[in-house]
C-alpha cells in the first residue's frame, strides 16, 4: 500500500509538471508576439486616459508668463534657440523642453491643444521606454536565464509600465503644460537607465560596452538639459550596480577591489555632468526669491521637510485621493507635529525592516533607496517655490515603486509555476491589477479635468486646503479678468489675511481696490506691499500708474523708475513711464522709453501706437505712419491705429487715405463721436458737404447719447 501511494503521489506530480510544460510553451508563442504588441498598446491605453487634457487651456500658474507673454521661445531660429540655452527664464534652466514649446509655436501657434498634445505624446513615449527599462530590472532580478520574453515578465513590466502612467500622479506633469519639463527630463533619464543596463550586460564585450556607456552620457547631459531633476542620478546608479546588476557588494573586493574600479570610474562623466547641472541650476536661481536662504529656513526645518516628503509620495502612491496642484509651503517650526511624527515613524520604520530583511528581499531595500535618491533634490534639502510637495517631483523617483509593483505581480506567476499558489488565488492576483489599473485609470481621468481652467484648478486646491494665500490669489486674478471685481477683491483680502507678508497679494489687492475707486485704501495695500519688499517691481509701477491717474505724476515717475531698478527689462512699465513722461511734456524722453519697451516686446500694438502718436506730435509724420501700420499688421482690428492714421494722413493732404482709414475704425467701432467728427472734417474739405453734415450730425448724437444719465458711454 505504501509503494501504491508513492506511485500515485509520483503521477500527480508529473501531471502538474507537465500541464506547467503545456502552458509554458503556449505562453511562448504569446510571449513573442507580445514582445511587440505590449508597448504599443501600453501607448494607446495611455493616451486614451490622458485625452482629457487636449480640451484644457492654459492657466494662470507660470503658463501666462512663460508661453503666452515670452516672445523669446517662439520658433526654432538661431535667436531662439539662444535665448533658450542662455537664459534660465523664472528661475529655471531647461533649453530642450523650451526647444519642445518652440516647436509647438511653429505647427500650432497659440493654440493650447497642440501644446496639450506634445506633452501626452512624450508622456506616452516615456511609459514606453519605463517598459523596457521594468522588462530589464525583471529579468535581472528574476534570474540571469530568465528570458525577457517570456510571458509572465512582460506582463509584470506592462503592469510596471501601466501602473506607472496611469497614476493620478502623473496628471500634473500631463494636463500642466509647464510640468512637461520632468516628461522631456524623464524621456531622456529612461534612454539613460536602458543604456546604462546594456552596458552593463556587456561586460567581457569592452568596445560595445563603451558605446553603450557613451550613448548613457550622452542621453544622460540631455535629460539635465531637459530640467536638473536627475543630479543625482549618479548614486542612483550605484544602487542599480549593487542590486540588480550585483556589480558591486557581496563578496571580497567587490567594493573597492581592482575588479570594480571600472564601475566606479565610468561613473566620473555622470558625476561631472551633474555638478555642472547643479551649479547652473544654482545660478539661474541667484537673486531670486526661488530658494529661500538657510538663514530664514534652518537645516532642522530642511530635515523635517525631507522626512515629509519622503513619506508623502509613497501614501499618495497607496491612497491617491486629495491631490493638489499646490500643497502650500508651511515651515515645520517644531518636532511635535502630527504629520511629521507620522512621516518620521514610516521613513525610519520602513527603511529599518527593508535592511534587515535584505538579503531575502534585495529588491525592496534597492527600490526604496533609489526612489529616495532621485527625491532628494526635490525633497526640500534645497527649499524653493511655494510648494512644500507637489505631485510632479513623484514623475521620476517613483519609477522604482512601479517596477517593484510589477515586480509582485511577477513573484504571484513564479510561486504559481512552483506549485506554491493556486490557479485560483493567481487568477485572483491578475484580477486585482486590471481592477486596480482600471481604478486608477477613472481617478486620473477626472484628475485630468481639474486642469481645464484656472478658475477650475484654485477652486479645487482651495476646496483641498482653504488656507492657501497662493491659490486665493490666483483666483482672484481669474475673477478680476472675467470682472467679478468684488469677489475677486475678497479672494485677494483672504490670502493677505492668511499671509500678511504675501506681497503680490497686496499688490494686486491695491490695484483692484483702485479700479473699485477705493483709491486710499489701495495706495495704504501697495505701500504696504512696498514696506515688506522694496525692490518688488509690480508693486512699483501698480502704484505709479495709481498716482499717475490722479495727478501725482512726479510721485509716479519716480516709482517707475525704481521698477526698473530692479528690472530693466520690464516692457510694461517702460510702456507706463513713457506714457507718463508724455502727459508731463518729456517727449524725448517718452519717445526712448517706449523704444525700450518695443525692444523687449516688439509684438505690442499699444506701445507701436503710442509711440506713433509721440512721433506725430514732433512732426515726424512718416515714422508715425510706419509705427501705426505695425500696429495694424500685428492687430488688424486695432481701430485707434486705423484712426490715427487716418489723421496722419489728414494733416498730410492725403484727404482719400484719411477717407479709408476713418471708416475702416468707424467698422470696428461705430460709436465713436471722435471718428465720426474727424472724417466731417475731411469731408467738408472735399467738398462732400452733405457727406460731412452726416457725419457731424452722428457726432453729435453719440455726444448727446453719451451726457445722458445712465448711459453706458
């Protein structure tokens, strides 16, 4: 009976193990065909989640300034293209993401879905290459013959890869266009990674190990050129070299022995090229109010924020619910804070059981180190902007995270072919990540709405957190410019209440106030603003203009003036200086600030008119005629333009040209007793009498239309 049982047992066995054969070699034909279909369709199902975002516009939070009100990246020229490997524009060095923006220019102009497009498409290219970068890391964690085309290893990289693009995470780096800095970053970081695990492979091949080397620097220096979110990538590298690439560690010399110097001298070029990223990023944000100094944000605080961070990502990884397009910037100021004892405790706790549970599960200490690693710039070591998180610095460092999702979804398909896992349970498994991708698939596709607007975007980081000043005051801008003044006025008294120290807040407080009439209690905001800051421009010339419109044009001119002190490249306040210096008789001097501001932003109409206006008063008709057609070229339905030339060509005889042009203004704008009473004139010295006494009646009916009580006029 005993020798009966054995044989059963035996044939049982070999029952299991030859339905695993039988799946085994089926899954290799799929897997073959797999190999190229997985990509393409981690590709499409990423764009299709992602479509949203083709129907927002720009918005209020860096957009403005950098897409809509710089001339200097529009186009691909050779001036262009200087100004975007010279200039860190906003405290910010990334030339090939402005080279990206100035190609958007030439297909799509200003349109915003052509901008929305590039941004998905490099999105959707970039989980491409995580895919194979995840298929590589598999494999070489799997085992060394374990080959990267088997089924089960592609379909835990496609989940990496899924899980990795579909997180509502990502959405900021998608549906922002100015977030697309980590997306180029991060396109040329993954051709670094897969170049980098090449070489690698080719260790005893040193001509092909070299090219593939030479292919990661190079890729590597464009991913800084991108945006310097990768410096520390080297040391990220090195966690790839101990596990899984087991180049360094476990063993003796494999360390520092002869036998590894080439692993740590090929990573001298990485290290370089990140320094010098480092120091240009320093640079580019010198004299700015981007990094906030160690004197006022000690390295206690600095810690306390990196511990924070660090715990953060992985959370919102885990419950990615309440995400924000602004987590505001509050100093931790003591240890007894609830979210940072929180933080400590998981870090701490975390980072203990992986390293000692390493040498089963290498895998996780590997993840978790690389993950804080390629955080720490972003962490708050380094403390800038308004933010204390934000969900795009997660773009890179969480890539580990993904692979080690993928990496479970693998050890489910493993433990199952070793007769350790049901069929059941491993189809439970696979049930749970399509369910779970799919989950996270609907929370980014409504995540991708947040982003279609301005007004849209504050109000939800308000409805997150109603203490942000940031986000009141940006929705206050967006009131104001669709003119619910008073509502945004309390926005803009909500974020000064907040913040007290918050000086564009003041400023725009005070500039709305004057607009509203209350003009003592916005001089009293802007004076305000000017007490915390000195050298804050805008509130400079929002306070010049103020005084200008009642009178106090000396007062004004001199605050103008200490605008430009601080920033002489200011064309708007140029453009408010020369007008001015006009209204109190300095021509000349008007005339060379309104140059000045051309020179800035050559495609203003306003200033090309004023200055048109300036030329005539002195005579100098013909150049007036000249600044008044570029302000016609630039905006042909500009009426004022089309009136003063008309008037140019009046005082010059040239009575069919005035003609022409009074009337073209006159079908822009019909009810403007100026133009009406300016073409009677040129009439009447024509001859055309009846002409000129219909238009002098229509003159004089819009005068008396406009003196009426309640007229709009």
């Amino acid at each position: 009976m005993p020798a009966k049982s054995k044989q059963k047992k035996k044939l049982g066995g070999g029952r299991k193990e030859g339905a695993a054969r039988v799946v085994a070699e089926s899954t290799g034909v799929q897997s073959r065909l797999l190999f190229g279909v997985t990509p393409a369709v981690i590709a499409l199902v990423t764009i299709v989640v992602f479509l949203p975002t083709l129907r927002n516009g720009f918005v209020n939070w860096d957009d403005e300034t950098y897409l809509l009100e710089n001339l200097h990246y529009r186009g691909l020229g050779w001036e262009q293209i200087h100004w975007m490997f010279t200039t860190c524009y906003l405290s910010t060095c990334m030339p090939l993401t402005s080279m990206t923006y100035g190609l958007d220019y030439v297909f799509w102009g200003m349109n915003p879905i052509g901008y929305h497009l590039s941004s998905l498409l490099i999105h959707a290219a970039n989980v491409v290459l995580f895919y194979f970068v995840s298929l590589r890391l598999l494999r070489l964690a799997a085992s060394s013959s374990a080959d990267s085309r088997r089924l089960p290893i592609q379909l835990a990289a496609g989940f990496s890869a899924l899980f990795f693009s579909l997180h509502p995470l990502q959405v900021e780096v998608v549906a922002w266009t100015l977030g697309r800095e980590m997306a180029v970053a991060g396109f040329f970081f993954f051709l670094t990674l897969l170049c980098y695990l090449k070489a690698a492979e080719k260790e005893s091949m040193a001509a092909s190990r070299w090219r593939w080397m030479s292919a990661a620097w190079l890729f590597y220096m464009m991913s800084l050129l991108g945006k310097e979110i990768a410096m520390t990538l080297p040391f990220a590298l090195i966690v790839l070299d101990v596990y899984p690439l087991r180049r360094l560690g476990n063993g003796r010399g494999k360390w520092f022995g002869s036998q590894v110097h080439s692993v740590w001298w090929e990573k001298l070029p990485f290290l370089l090229l990140a320094v010098a990223a480092g120091l240009r990023a320093v640079l580019g944000k010198q004299g700015t109010e981007a990094v906030y100094p160690i004197e006022s944000y000690g390295l206690l605080p600095r810690l306390a924020q990196v511990l924070y961070s660090l715990a953060f990502y992985p959370w919102k990884i885990l419950i990615p619910t309440g995400l924000s397009p602004l987590y505001p910037f509050r100093p931790f100021t003591g240890l007894w804070n609830l979210p940072l004892l929180w933080s400590a405790v998981f870090v701490f706790s975390l980072t203990a059981a992986l390293f000692l549970i390493r040498r089963r599960w290498p895998a996780g200490l590997a993840a978790w180190v690389f993950y804080a690693v390629l955080l720490a710039p972003l962490s708050g070591i380094v403390a800038f902007g308004p933010h204390l998180v934000a969900d795009r610095f997660a773009y890179l460092p969480c890539a580990s995270l993904a692979v080690l999702a993928g990496a479970g979804l693998f050890y489910c398909w493993q433990l199952w072919s070793r007769g350790r896992l049901g069929f059941r349970t491993l189809v439970s498994t696979q049930t749970f990540a399509v369910l779970l991708l799919t989950g996270l698939a609907v929370l980014t596709w409504q995540q991708t709405r947040i982003w279609h607007d301005s007004e849209r975007l504050w109000r939800h980081a308000l409805a997150i957190d109603e203490k942000s000043s940031f986000a009141h005051n940006n929705l206050g801008l967006i009131l104001a410019r669709r003119d619910a003044l008073q509502e945004a006025i309390n926005h803009f008294r909500r974020a000064v209440q907040i913040d007290p120290a918050f000086v564009e807040a003041h400023t725009n407080l005070g500039n709305f106030l004057a607009l509203q009439g209350s003009r003592q209690e916005a001089i009293a905001h802007l004076r305000q603003a000017l007490k915390i800051d000195p050298a804050f421009a805008n509130a400079h010339n929002t306070l010049g203009n103020i005084l200008a419109d009642g009178g106090e044009l000396d007062d004004a001119i001199e605050h103008f003036r200490k605008a430009l002190q601080t920033d002489p490249q200011l064309a708007m306040v140029h453009y408010n200086l020369g007008r001015t210096l006009a209204r109190r008789g300095d021509i000349e001097l008007a005339v060379t600030h309104y140059r000045a501001a051309l020179k800035i932003t050559p495609a203003d109409p306003d200033i090309h008119n004023n200055l048109g206006l300036l030329l005539a008063s002195q005579g100098k008709l013909d150049e007036a005629t000249t600044q008044f057609r570029e302000a016609l070229r630039l905006n042909p339905g500009y009426a004022k333009a089309y009136f003063n030339l008309g008037k140019v060509f009046s005082q010059q005889d040239r009575l069919d040209q005035a003609v022409d042009y009074f009337q073209q203004a006159l079908r822009i704008q019909p009810a403007v007793a100026e133009i009406h009473e300016n073409l009677a004139r040129v009439f009447a010295r024509q001859g055309k009498k009846s002409e000129a006494v219909k238009e002098y009646e229509e003159a004089l009916r819009l005068i008396e239309l406009r003196r009426k009580p309640g007229s709009a006029g």
